[in-house]
C-alpha cells in the first residue's frame, strides 16, 4: 500500500512541476550556428528553431503552442 501511495504521489508531483512548454518538441541539431559557439536546433515536431550556446537542445519551445503544428 505504502508502494501505491508513493508512486502516485510522484506521478502527481510529476503533473504538478514537470515542463510543459517543449514537452512535444523532439530537438535534432542542425549545424553551428550564426555565431562563434552556438548550434542551430530544429524540432521535428513542430519544426521551431532554436540556437543554444551551451551545446545542449533547447528546455522550452520558442513557439507559442508547441501542440499546434505548422
């Protein structure tokens, strides 16, 4: 029962303070980008991009709705 009650409560924790904006987007790294240090993403879902100059994808979607595609 304690088992249960733990999982579910970190589910609900999960809904609660889990990112929501970018939650659909599937980054994919696209070359270098326009200055020295970034790197061009591009989601395969949605089709935003986005640069980054620490090397890793982007946490939210520069897109209003990452839901609405196109």
């Amino acid at each position: 029962m304690l088992i249960i009650a733990g999982l579910l409560l970190a589910f609900v924790l999960l809904l609660i303070f889990g990112k929501r904006r970018g939650r659909l987007c599937r980054w994919r790294r696209r070359g270098p980008g326009p200055e020295a240090g970034q790197s061009l993403y591009i989601c395969m879902y949605c089709g935003a991009e986005a640069f980054t100059s620490d090397g890793n994808p982007p946490l939210i979607c520069p897109r209003e709705d990452p839901a609405q595609k196109g």
